[in-house]
C-alpha cells in the first residue's frame, strides 16, 4: 500500500504558500444521483474519504452545493479536524432539483455561502473558496468586491474562481490573488486550453474538473487504449498521467464515492508518460 501515493504527483504551493500534493479529489461523488441527496452506498463514500490520507491525498475539492450541503457534511463527519489537509469548497449555485444548478452572485448570498461553510466544515477560516460560477446577471465587480471584503475578514486564506475565461481572471485580480482556476478540461476536451496556459505564465493553479473523461479517445483501439495496454494502466490512470505532465501547475480532482476506484486513480500520480506518448495523446484531439 506504500507505493500508492499522491505525493508521486509532485506538490503545488497553492497561492504561493499552501503546499499540497497534485493529485486531489473531487468530492462531487459522495453525493446521490444528479449531484441531489445522500450517497447510494453512504459507508463506501465514507470509506473512501477515511482512506485520502492514507494514500496522500491532502487536497480535497468540495462544494456547498454538492447534495446540496452533504459532501461538507460528511466530509466533517469523516475528516475533521482535516490535520494536513487542505479542503477547498466553493459557493455561487443554488440547487432546485437533481442537475439542477442555477448561479446567483448576490453579495449578500456569497457571504451567506462562505459563513455556511465555514459552519459546516467546521472551520475559522477557508483554505481555499472558489466562486463556482460568475453569476452574468450580477454586475462582476459587486462579486469579487465581497469575495475580497471576505478575504480581508479572514474568512478565506485564498480565492479560486470556476468556468472562467481569461479575462474574467484579469478583472478578478483586481480585487483579490486568484490562487486557482477551476474549469473543464480533459483529455478529450481542450476548450481551456488558453486559461491552462495563463495559469502556467502566472503559477495559477489549474484544477480540471471531470478529468477522467477521454470522450472518442476512449474506444478500443485508440491511441488512449494502445498506451494504456502498452503501459498496463487504465485509461483513466493514463488520462491523468498526461494532465499531469502537460504544465506543474495542475490539479486533477478525479472524483468516486468507490474506495477501490479511489486507489486506482491515486495509482494513476506515479504513470509516467514519455515525451512521445505525451505528444501521441496530444495530438489525439483535434
């Protein structure tokens, strides 16, 4: 069991001073269907958030909205007093059925998001506090305004922001350090690809959500499917391994509520791809 690391994933000092290992995990899964109620097997979500530490995983992305409330709550339940962990939420979406998910960036309603938080999690202060969505019918200044009053209170140790574009990052820095960037972004879907780059040039970290998914590449007889048999790895372990060889400042967040599933991504932090394998992947999608 040693040998299954995330500290294999190399560390990142989240907004230049909060180290942890690159390799997190996405606590969307330990939630019911459509992201709505209680796990459909709540002992294995709490197995698999008992055994992140075990396996070195010290950083682990959550939501108020996921469930909603009960990702936090178990994540409390299970972890806290999170010694030598670092346990990101973010707060900016309301929930009004499964899959449901509608933004509101009231600065009133963020402040209401972090105050919850920080109640449920069990916490003084947040490590890490994402907006999970720029709410377009809010003007964008009254939003990182609070987002930065908030941060000046000691509330939140450092701000994320989630689906944004790089200008969107721009206009945030004026009010706080943008310590990370949560977008989607995978194997088989690149349409970040500018804001990983401006992460890379400002050490921003970039967290990608729903990192496993390979979309075409996954077929029998991709280039995916002929370097994970050639390496003896899943398609997931290699679809991580290239996220973390395309730029140091990013942090996969595979997501299970499997305590099994949860060792084999962790597994994924030590698969090394060659600069060949890398570029073969690379050029997969167009």
């Amino acid at each position: 069991m040693a040998s299954i690391n995330a500290s294999a994933s190399g560390t990142f000092k989240i907004g230049g001073d909060l180290e942890v290992n690159r390799l997190g995990f996405g606590a969307m899964r330990i939630t019911g269907k459509g992201i709505w109620g209680e796990p459909a097997n709540p002992k294995a979500a709490r197995e698999t958030l008992a055994k992140l530490p075990e396996l070195g995983v010290n950083l682990i992305d959550t939501a108020d909205s996921y469930g909603p409330y009960v990702s936090e709550d178990l994540i409390r339940e299970v972890l806290h007093p999170y010694k030598g962990l670092v346990i990101a939420t973010k707060g900016g979406l309301t929930r009004h059925g499964p899959d449901i998910w509608a933004p509101l960036g009231r600065p009133e309603y963020l402040r209401q998001c972090v105050l919850m938080s920080l109640r449920r999690l069990g916490v003084e202060r947040i490590d890490l506090w994402q907006l999970h969505r720029v709410d377009e019918k809010v003007p964008q200044d009254e939003q990182f305004g609070v987002i930065r009053d908030m941060q000046n209170e000691g509330l939140i140790r450092h701000v994320g922001l989630s689906e944004v574009n790089v200008a969107q990052i721009e206009a945030a820095s004026k009010f706080f350090k943008v310590a990370t960037v949560q977008n989607l972004y995978n194997l088989g879907n690149r349409q970040s690809e500018a804001v990983v780059d401006y992460a890379d040039k400002h050490n921003i970290g970039f967290i990608p959500w729903f990192p496993l998914a390979a979309g075409e590449l996954a077929k029998e007889g991709s280039v995916l499917s002929k370097i994970a048999k050639k390496l003896d790895a899943t398609d997931g372990q290699v679809a991580l391994a290239w996220l973390l060889k395309r730029s140091p400042v990013i942090l996969p967040i595979p997501g299970t509520g499997s305590p099994d599933h949860l060792e084999e991504n962790v597994k994924g932090a030590a698969l090394k791809l060659s600069q060949e394998d890398f570029e073969a992947l690379e050029h997969a999608v167009k």
